[in-house]
C-alpha cells in the first residue's frame, strides 16, 4: 500500500465521522480476536477473514470502501514474495545443506547457547541491512529449528532473536524495510544520508535487543545442550544442488539490491529465483516444494491488507495524526519524541505501513508551512521499524516465525514451542519498549544532529 502522494502536500482538516468510527472499531475487535486467540481457539487467518469481509461489506454499504478498493489494497509484492521463498527454502532443505550448516555454526558455538544467539542474531542483522527481514526470516527460520533440534533445546530464544533482530536491522537502510522506501522517496532522502542518520541507533538499539534477550531468557540459555561435539565432517543428501543453490540465492541476494534500478518488484526476483531453483534442482519433484507454502499464513495477510485498507480509506490514521501539529509547533524535540513513540505504538498495533503511509502527507504538509520537519522523519522511521518487535503480528517476519514455532508445537505435540501472543507480550514487548528508550536518547542528545536539515 502506497501513499496517496497527489495529496501529499494538502492537509484538510478531519473531523470524527460515522466511517471512521466504524473502522476503528472493525479493527478493534479484529485484533482483539487475534490477540486472544490462546482464548478462543479459533485460529488468527479465520478472525482476520472475517474482519476483511465486515470491512468491505460496511464500508461499501457507507460509502468508503468497496471489493475493488480492497483487492487495490493488498500488497501483492509480500504476497508473492513470501510464496516463493517459502518455496525455495522448501527445495533447498531436503539437500542436507541446511542441516551441515547448522552443525557447523553449533560447532563454533561449543555449547554455549548465548554466543550461538549471538551469532545467529548477527547473521540476520547483516542479511536484514540488504533483504527485506521477511526473506530473512524465512530462511533463518528452518535453519535455527535444525540446530535446535541438533542440540536438543529450546529454540524459542533463537526464533525471537531472529524476528526482533531482522525488524531492527532492516530499519537502518532505506531498502531494509518498506517504510523506509517510502519516507526516503516523500522526503527525497538517498541511501547513503539514511545510513549515516540511522546506523548508530540502530546498532545501539541492537546491542540492546541482545542483552534484553539474555535477561529474558537467562533459563532457557542457561541450559546446557545435549549435544556439544559434533562431526567434522557432515554428509550432504545433495551436495550439487545445495551449492547450486547458493549461486542462485548469491544471484538474488544482487537482484535485490539492484532492483529499484532494475524497475523490478522484489517479489519477481524471488519469482525468478524460484523458476531457476526448479532447473537448478533436476530431481526435484514439485508438489513436495509446493507443499512448503504456508497457506494459511498467506490468507491471514490477504484479509489483513484488506482491513487496513478499510482503515485508510476512512482516513481513520490521517484523521489521529494530524493532531501531533500543534505539538511540533510548539517544541519540535518532544513533537519527535511523541511521533517516534505513536509510531511504534500504532505499528505494532496494526502494521507499520498504513501509518506510515497516514503520516507522510502530513509532515509534509507542516514542511511546507515552513517547518523544519527534518527530525520527524527520522522519528517516524525509528518508531514504526521498532515498533514491529511489539507484537506477534508487529511485522510479516514475526507472524512468520510464529506460525513456524506452532507448526513445530503441533508436530512435537508440545504447545511449549509455540510462540504465542502472551509469550511475545512478555519477551518482544520489553524489547520494543528498551529500542525505544535507546531511540529517545539518540534524539534527545543528537537533535541538531537530527533536525540538521537534509542535503545540507
């Protein structure tokens, strides 16, 4: 979902109406259902149907939304991109490569599950800098489940690891993350001037995000593994296609930074990448691949692209927004202060880009009043990229690493493995909450820094 930028300099007043309060209430119960699943048994993809379709019938029926607007608002680019690369891990894992991988990094690690946390965790911070953290995760999750499985403990610690550190990673670039894209395109910011802003509190906040996971699970990473002396040598199941797959993924990995330039969508590189991995894999037999997609997974973001739609299109998030105004008049370093914290508070609510996208015209609007709106942007994108670590579906990557801690609860028939709404409000939440304290200083002790203006 783009922002409507043929407005982006025109902010009109908004008054409380009949469609924004239903949306907002659609939207509240739909989440409340989500966020209670635990609860009611019924699973998270059911709810968020259901709210989509309230949505759309409602919102047509006032005169805000409708079925052709809501198939405008699902963001296909996720879509199909999370699709293929579920698939591509799919044919990758039989190959043995993944498991040899995860002997190897258990290996280095010698038992000591914090420094294997730490390791992992660097990995999908350095991956989350170039790719977007949903291609991350999605191959990091397989990956952490096989060592775990390997050293026989828990990978609760692992998988959280790799969600809240993929979000905070990706906030650093201006390709790392999707709202990054769009505030960088609004305020014409390039990617070398987001980097130098944006590198020190990220790697601040990532620091933090590591001690916060050790105190979080000092127990479980205190536990000492089962196995600690593994093999020099592992066994490939299918050594040629494994490295031919490496070439693949090493050729996407350059697709993806290029693509901007290339005029590609990210989901056609992975489509690509997909295509050659069926050549590249000459044994392969394709239902087995397919079966790797997670449909229900993908249905749960399919309903809830609809629902922020009904969201957007009530000016529902324009309409809350455009109260920070007279703040920034006011004192622009608390104005920062107040965005970077509703930011992440409404990101984690509901998602980061509808509030991004509601956000954008405003601060430009305030710009053009004369307002120096520099430091805003930067609180805008450290709060919705942090704001992501706040709840279980924060992000696309932590829904994605919560369906796998289920699918694998399921598969031992232990409930312990599944990382659910409680777990993350105990273990990601605090983490969100100790990025943003990091955040907050950066901006309170670096705002000339900050509020320098950009190109300047």
């Amino acid at each position: 979902m783009q922002p409507d930028m043929a407005s982006t300099h025109e902010l009109v007043e908004l008054t409380m109406n009949t469609p924004m309060a239903v949306s907002g209430v659609i939207l509240a119960a739909t989440f409340g259902g989500i966020f209670t699943e635990a609860i009611h048994g019924i699973h998270r993809a059911k709810i968020a149907v259901l709210g989509a379709g309230a949505m759309v019938f409602l919102g047509q029926f006032l005169g805000f939304y409708d079925p052709e607007l809501a198939i405008e608002a699902i963001d296909w680019n996720v879509i199909f991109l999370l699709a293929a690369m579920m698939v591509i891990v799919g044919i990758m894992i039989p190959t043995g490569g993944f498991q040899a991988l995860a002997f190897w990094i258990a290996r280095v690690s010698r038992g000591r599950q914090y420094y294997l946390l730490v390791l992992l965790g660097t990995a999908v911070t350095v991956f989350s800098l170039l790719l977007d953290n949903v291609t991350t995760v999605i191959v990091f999750g397989p990956l952490i489940l096989i060592i775990c499985q390997v050293l026989g403990v828990s990978p609760l610690p692992y998988l959280m690891a790799a969600a809240l550190l993929s979000d905070t990673g990706g906030v650093a670039t201006l390709v790392g993350d999707p709202p990054n894209l769009m505030i960088g395109s609004a305020a014409d910011i390039d990617f070398n001037t987001f980097f130098l802003r944006m590198i020190a509190p990220v790697t601040a906040a990532w620091f933090a995000i590591l001690l916060t996971l050790r105190l979080l699970f000092w127990k479980e990473l205190s536990i000492k593994p089962e196995v600690v002396e593994f093999a020099t040598k592992f066994d490939f199941a299918d050594r040629k296609t494994w490295n031919r797959s490496l070439i693949v993924l090493g050729l996407m990995v350059l697709l993806f930074i290029l693509h901007r330039e290339l005029h590609w969508e990210a989901w056609v590189v992975a489509a690509s990448g997909m295509v050659v991995m069926f050549y590249v894999a000459r044994n392969l037999q394709v239902d087995p691949a397919l079966e790797k997609i997670e449909y229900a997974l993908l249905l749960f973001f399919l309903s809830l692209f609809v629902l922020i739609g009904g969201v957007e299109h009530s000016h529902l998030l324009s309409y809350l927004g455009q109260h920070i105004i007279p703040l920034v008049q006011g004192d622009p370093m608390i104005a920062s202060l107040v965005l970077l914290w509703l930011a992440a508070v409404l990101s984690a609510a509901i998602d980061n880009i509808p509030f991004t996208a509601a956000m954008i015209p405003i601060i430009l609007s305030m710009e053009a009043q004369g307002m120096n709106v520099t430091v805003l942007w930067w609180s805008l994108a450290m709060g919705v990229g942090m704001g992501g670590n706040g709840t279980h579906i924060g992000s696309t990557a932590n829904v994605f690493i919560v369906t796998i801690s289920e699918r694998l609860a399921e598969k031992e028939g232990n409930p312990a493995l599944a990382i659910t709404p409680g777990v993350w409000f105990r273990k990601g939440t605090p983490a969100m909450l100790v990025t943003l304290l990091v955040c907050s200083l950066f901006l309170v002790i670096f705002f000339d820094f900050f509020a320098k203006p950009i190109g300047s």
